[in-house]
C-alpha cells in the first residue's frame, strides 16, 4: 500500500512523496484499520510541511490531518465500531491506503454519509461552529463580519450562520466570488479595500456588528475593527497575509475591542472523546440536512500526491482539493 511521506521540510510539491509501505495487518486490541476513502489538503497541512506551523514535524513522517474511510478490521477490545463503519479519522497521518487508529480515535458516521464532505468537517467544520458558537452570543438577525469567506472555513461559517438567521458579511479578494457565495446563503459580499467600512455601512444599512471572524490578520485586521461596534471580538484564526494582526490602541481603549485567536487543535485537546464525537456527529447530521456542503474543486490518488500538492498550494481556486487514496 502507499502512504504520503514528509522527505524533508520545504514546499509541499517537492517533499511530500507517496511511498510503498506494509499493510498494517490485524490491528491490536484496542486498535482498529481505516481503509480512507477522502482525505482534505488543508493550509494547516502545508504549513506544516513547509515547517511553518506550531512545531516541526519529524522527518520522516506520516501526513495527513483529515481523512474519512471504512472501518475494515477491529481489534478485541474494540465494542464501538464494526468493521463496514464509515468513520472520520481524528488521527492526524491519513494520507495513505490504510491507517492503523486507536478506537478513541475515530468517531462513527451515518453509511450513507457524502464522504468528501465529511473528509472536510474535522478542521474547517468545526472551526466555523466553534468561533460562532463560543465568543459571542448571537441571536437570529444579529450580523457576523468575516474575511477569507470562500474558503472552507468561510462557506462553512456563511452556511450555519444562515441556518441560524444570523446575517453574514463576508469580505474577499475577488469580485467574481460575490455572486458564488450569495449563492451559499451570504446576505453582503464585498470586496477588501481602503473604503471597506463605508461600504459595509452601506449595505448593512449601519448595523451593529459584535464579531469579526479573522483568517488573513495584517491591516485587514484593522479593517474589519472599524467595521465593529463598540465591544464587540475579533477572532483570529489564520495567518494568511503572513504579516502581524494590526490595530490601533483606539480600537482597543476607546472601542473597547478585544482581539484573540482560536486553535482547533487546543481547543480539541480540551475535550473529552464523547464530547468530541458528540461535536463531528452533530456536524455530520448537517452534511446530511443539507446545511454544510463545500465547494471541491480536484480529486487526486496517492499516485499523485505531488500534483495535488501544488494545486492544494494555489490561490484562486474554486473549492478544496482531496485526496481519494482507494478510488
Ligand atoms: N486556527 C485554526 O484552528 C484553523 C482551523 C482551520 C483553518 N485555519 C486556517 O484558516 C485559513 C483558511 O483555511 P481553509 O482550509 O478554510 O482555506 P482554503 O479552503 O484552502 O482556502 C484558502 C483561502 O485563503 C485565501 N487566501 C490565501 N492567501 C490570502 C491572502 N494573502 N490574503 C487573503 N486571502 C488569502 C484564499 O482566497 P482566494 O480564493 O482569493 O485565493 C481562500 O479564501 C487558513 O489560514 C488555515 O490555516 C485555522
């Protein structure tokens, strides 16, 4: 079978290659082994390989920080899962054929889940239904301002914000992505830019806003606090501009503002198993309803990993790239 395998740290195209590897076998008593069907290439996955991200990762190591397959085998110990279970993987090296998981490390979803999208909640779903549920309390027809809005976190946020009543602005680079995420159920699209708080104005009818969801930071960060009301949150949680979050001591003193950031992971690592399992099946139960559904723009195998490392590493897409490792 093959695994994604991190050669080195540098760009993603380069050192990230698919390897032959053993099949893992019978798993062990309180393991199980996931035959991946979908796997998401995420911004947290290059940065990681490009040592960008909270720690280095070791090398040589498995990759992979989402994935969703079939449960094929279980080990004796193992009563919450049955081979045939479709599950999302909260393993974090599923970039392969098979993984080997500990039972408390995979949480079961409906059989007839849409795999791909599932293979997209772990990070991004989750991130968009935790930064809405814990900063702020928001009511039906309260506003949310937030940037980076088409990407996976974006669409996620603008859909169960939607299916909430709560009313989004969503802030992009690209004039031709206004029309696609009206489309998801976004109420204002605007475009980034010096005048971006009269126009928010302008076509919220001056409303009151309480939180910014922040992916980009640098001076859109400044932006998007003029565009809050009096105390309201930012919420940083992406670094895509690679350049510090910035505001004025104004924003803060005199605004009262307050600007902090979430991690997914540090906020996972806080939560017990069925409390974890408890958030993906809630989420799941989305997919199914219709609320959560993600743009794809491009399906890879392993085979071809590095091709999807570099279009995952493109801006402007439509959509996310996965991975299908088993067709
Ligand atoms: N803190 C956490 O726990 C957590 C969890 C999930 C995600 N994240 C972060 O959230 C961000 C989005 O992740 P994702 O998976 O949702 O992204 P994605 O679907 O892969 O989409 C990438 C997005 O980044 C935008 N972008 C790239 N460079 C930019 C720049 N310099 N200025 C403004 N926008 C830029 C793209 O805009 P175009 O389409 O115009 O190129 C697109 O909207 C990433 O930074 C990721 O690391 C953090």
């Amino acid at each position: 079978m093959l695994a994604a395998e991190l050669t080195a740290i540098g760009p993603a195209h380069e050192v990230v290659k698919a390897v032959e590897v053993d099949d893992p076998g019978a798993p062990k008593g309180d393991e199980i082994v996931v035959r991946l069907s979908a796997c998401s290439i995420n911004p947290a996955d290059l940065l990681l390989i490009e040592g960008k991200y909270a720690s280095l990762p070791e090398v040589p190591s498995r990759l992979g920080i989402e994935g969703v397959g079939t449960v094929e085998a279980v080990g004796a110990d193992i009563d919450h899962l049955a081979p045939g279970d479709v599950v999302l993987s909260l393993g974090r090296t599923n970039w392969a054929h098979k993984v080997v998981l500990k039972g408390t490390q995979a949480v079961k979803l409906p059989s007839d889940i849409d795999v791909e999208q599932a293979a997209m909640l772990k990070v991004n779903g989750a991130t968009a239904f935790r930064i809405l549920e814990d900063y702020v309390d928001l009511a039906p027809g309260d506003w949310v301002i937030q940037d980076a809005a088409n990407s996976g976190v974006g669409v996620n946020l603008i859909r169960l914000a939607a299916a909430a009543g709560i009313r989004t602005v969503n802030v992009v680079r690209r004039a031709e992505l206004i029309e696609p995420l009206m489309d998801q159920g976004a109420d204002v699209v605007v475009v980034d830019g010096g005048d971006l708080v009269e126009r928010v104005h302008a076509a919220t009818g001056g409303a009151e806003i309480r939180l910014a969801v922040d992916a980009v930071a640098g001076s859109l960060v400044r932006r998007l606090a003029d565009c809050l009301a009096s105390g309201g949150v930012i919420v940083n949680y992406g670094l895509l501009s690679g350049q510090p979050c910035e505001i004025t001591a104004d924003h803060l003193v005199f605004k009262g503002l307050s600007l902090t950031g979430f991690w997914l992971a540090k906020v996972a690592s806080g939560m017990e198993y069925d409390q974890v399992a408890a958030m993906y099946q809630g989420l799941a139960g989305r997919i199914q309803d219709g609320t959560l559904s993600v743009p794809v723009e491009a399906r890879y195998p392993l085979e071809r990993i590095e091709d999807a490392m570099r279009h995952a590493g493109t801006y402007g897409r439509d959509g996310k790239v996965l991975l299908r490792p088993n067709g």
